[in-house]
C-alpha cells in the first residue's frame, strides 16, 4: 500500500482493530493509497465499490471521528478509484 507517513496510518489501523471496529478496519485494509497532508487525510478507493463504501456518511463520519480522536486528522477525503 502506498502511503506518506505509515507510522501514523498504523496508529489509525490499531485504533481501529482495539475499538473492534474490524468491519472499517477490513475496508481500511484494502485502500489502494493514503496520504496525510496537514490534519487531513486522503484515502484512494481501490475500487468503485470501496469508494462508495468509505463515501457513505455514517462510515466517513465514523472513520472521522476515530481519526480525529487517534490522529489528529480534521477530515478526511475519499479519492476517486483510478482504473
């Protein structure tokens, strides 16, 4: 997985994986690309599915506040899947 700062996308993963929020952790696992850029983070969808998946607003909303609470991160924005 391509990413800019791995340190911190595993603290996400392992809050995720100690809050059993396994359903978001398994979604988060198969992410084509992450980035964090300031206090937001950018997630690639690997496919157009996952994208609709992570875009849906309970699971940003629920991914935004394990984010905020784990990393600091404000928001975070859902990217295209790039075929």
């Amino acid at each position: 997985m391509k990413g800019n700062d791995p340190q911190r996308w595993n603290k996400l993963l392992a809050v995720l994986d100690d809050k059993l929020q396994l359903n978001l952790l398994e979604h988060l696992h198969r992410v084509a690309a992450y980035h964090f850029e300031e206090d937001i983070l950018y997630l690639e969808a690997a496919s157009t599915e996952e994208e609709e998946y992570l875009k849906k607003d309970s699971v940003l909303q629920q991914l935004q506040l394990h984010a905020a609470d784990a990393l600091n991160v404000e928001r975070i924005k859902i990217r295209p899947h790039s075929a």
